[in-house]
C-alpha cells in the first residue's frame, strides 16, 4: 500500500508543485510539497478510499486547496505535535506547576 501512496504522489506532483509554488507567491515560502500531500490524505480526504479515487478528482482537490484551510491545518497539527515544556526540565516544571504559597501579614 505505501508503494500505491509513492506512485499516487508522483503522479499528482504536477499539482501539488503547482499549489505550492501559488502559495510561495502568497508569501508562505515554507510550504512544501510534502505538507500539502499530508494535508490532502490527513484532512481532505480522510473519509474516502483514497486508492479508489480518480486521478482528476485528486487533482481537483489539491488545486482548490485554499491558504487559509492549510494554515489552520498546520497550526492545529504544530500544537497537537508540539510539546510545550520540553525546554524546561523537571524541577523548573514542578516549580512552575507547585501551588502558590501565600505569606499573611497580621499588623498589629
């Protein structure tokens, strides 16, 4: 099956370069071509056959794929995948996450 995804990738290549280098002239330089087949299998065509598809369908779909859809998909996987205290070790996590310990003062 992963031999069938390689083939169906280098078929549709044409068109998914195509939709990158329209999303460089927007000014997102970093997309490639691999995040936008990602993309496609991951978001827009998880519910279908992929394997039963048509060419032109596929086709299709990448070239309509709009900025903004991919964007919020990216930004949604980069939090899901990210993991937000890997830069701090563990005793700074527990310093971080310890209960505030507060000092009352009693005036007399």
């Amino acid at each position: 099956m992963v031999r069938q995804f390689e083939q169906l990738y280098t078929h549709m290549l044409p068109a998914i370069d195509s939709k990158k280098n329209e999303f460089h002239l927007y000014g997102y330089p970093t997309v490639t071509n691999e995040a936008i087949w990602t993309y496609c299998v991951q978001k827009k065509w998880r519910k279908k056959d992929i394997l039963a598809m048509r060419m032109h369908e596929m086709a299709h779909d990448i070239l309509h794929v709009s900025s903004a859809e991919f964007m919020t998909f990216t930004q949604i996987e980069e939090q899901r995948s990210s993991d937000w205290f890997s830069a701090i070790n563990s005793e700074e996590l527990q310093i971080l996450l310890a209960p505030v310990q507060s000092k009352v003062v009693i005036q007399k």
